[in-house]
C-alpha cells in the first residue's frame, strides 16, 4: 500500500514540475532554420513537426473582407488592406506558396490537435472600425471551424482584446502592448499577457505578479539564449521565439 502511495506521489510530481516548466512558441511558425517563408503552412507544419506547445501567426483584413495570414502590413509589396484577396494572388512566396487565408491556415492546425495556434490579430492602418471588423470575423471563423480549443488570441490593441471578450467569455485573450499592469488585465477579464522580454527585466516581479491573479506570462521575440535563460528562471508561462530549436535545448539543461 505504501508502496502504491509513493508511486502516484512521485507521479503527481512528475507533472506538477512538467506542466510547471516554460513552453515554447514559435513565432510566425517554425521559419529561421527550416528555411520555409514566415508565417507560410510551410512554417506551421514545421512548428507542428517539432512538438512546440504553439505557433503564432499573424492576421491582416484584405479589402473585401478576407482573413489572410501575414506578417507585414504588405505581401511582398501588395498593401494587404487596400487590396482584394485575388489581387493579393499575384505574388506568391518563395516556396511556392500564395497568402494563406485564416481558414486555409485553420484548415492545416486542425489536421492535429496539440499544438496551440496563437491568433495576433494586427492592427487596422486604415481606422479603429476596420480592426473591430477584423476581431468580428475572427472569432465567427473560429467558431465556424470549431477551432476554440486551440486557437488563442493575441492582439496589440486594448480595444480589440476587449473587444473579443464581449463577444464570447470562454475565448482566450492575451494582450501585448506591454503598457497595462496586472492589475488592469484581471480587471478587463483577460486570461494574461504577451509582453515584449525587455518589460520583464525592468520589472522583474512582474511574472509572478501576474501569476498572482491567475494570469498567463508570455515573452516576446526571444531569440538569446541568456534572456531565455533569465525568463525560464522567473519560471514565465511561456517563450515566443525565432528560435525553438534553440530553446528546447536551454530547456533540456
């Protein structure tokens, strides 16, 4: 009997010090060494391939209403808000591919079901209205796909991430601008932060600040190795980096 209880003591610990440790994200996918274009289904295969907790992507609204998956405010010189998805196809990139739209790149996340897909959705150039639209369509597209489990967002507009929440509770919204103390985020009912690593140095007990409401700890575009190191010791939620393959390693030492 004692035995039995020490067993599933040691187990339970096990996935206590598991589900404790940082999780890697990979930023725009899993690009810089596979040599696949950012955000691309290239990149998100890759980030699925490697075993990454998630993969974020980022979200612009072509000009007849289309969700496409890149990064810039331009596709390869093509002002993505100021042109209709067809016009987008003109320009393709390197490996072949055209602009994914969201349901495209959705399409190709849900095929597995570990791999977070982290959901930035970018700010609208052309006006408040248009990035509104932008969560809208978002969170219908979601929920059409019947994607929730997987799908969090991510956005550096306050406005939009509340936005988000009056529109469904139960979605995972994290903010980004970096401006907003932990007390301001668990008042807005938002499940955490995604804040740029330079933040959490200038305020080193701000990780567990957050985690002291409940709150979700994220860093971003981390990339060296000694600031993953210094996150991984404030025991933050999770790392965004170009270089996953990089932090497994720091991870496993």
């Amino acid at each position: 009997m004692k035995k039995t209880l020490l067993i599933v003591m040691m187990t339970v610990v096990a996935h206590v010090g598991l589900n404790a440790q940082t999780s890697i994200i990979a930023h725009r996918g899993a690009w810089k060494n596979t040599k696949v274009p950012q955000n691309s289904i290239a990149s998100l295969d890759a980030a699925i391939q490697q075993g990454v907790w998630g993969t974020e992507f980022d979200v612009h609204l072509t000009k007849d209403d289309v969700l496409v998956v890149n990064h810039d405010h331009d596709f390869h010189g093509l002002e993505i808000e100021q042109l209709t998805y067809k016009e987008l196809l003109a320009k393709k990139h390197d490996n072949g591919e055209s602009i994914p739209t969201v349901e495209e790149y959705l399409k190709e996340g849900l095929k597995q079901k570990n791999t977070k897909l982290i959901y930035e959705l970018k700010t609208s150039e052309i006006s408040k209205e248009r990035t509104m639209k932008t969560v809208e369509l978002s969170l219908a597209i979601v929920k059409k796909m019947k994607a929730e489990a997987l799908v969090e967002f991510i956005a550096f507009d306050w406005d939009a991430c509340l936005k988000f929440r009056e529109l469904d509770k139960t979605v995972k919204v994290h903010y980004l601008n970096g401006d907003k103390t932990p007390a301001e985020v668990k008042a807005a009912n938002l499940d955490g932060i995604d804040y740029h690593f330079s933040l959490f140095k200038k305020n080193p007990t701000w990780v567990q600040d957050f985690k002291n409401l409940n709150l979700k700890t994220n860093a971003w575009t981390v990339n060296k190795e000694e600031d993953m190191q210094f996150l991984i010791d404030q025991k933050i939620d999770y790392i965004t980096t170009d270089e996953p393959e990089l932090l497994k390693t720091v991870l496993k030492k």
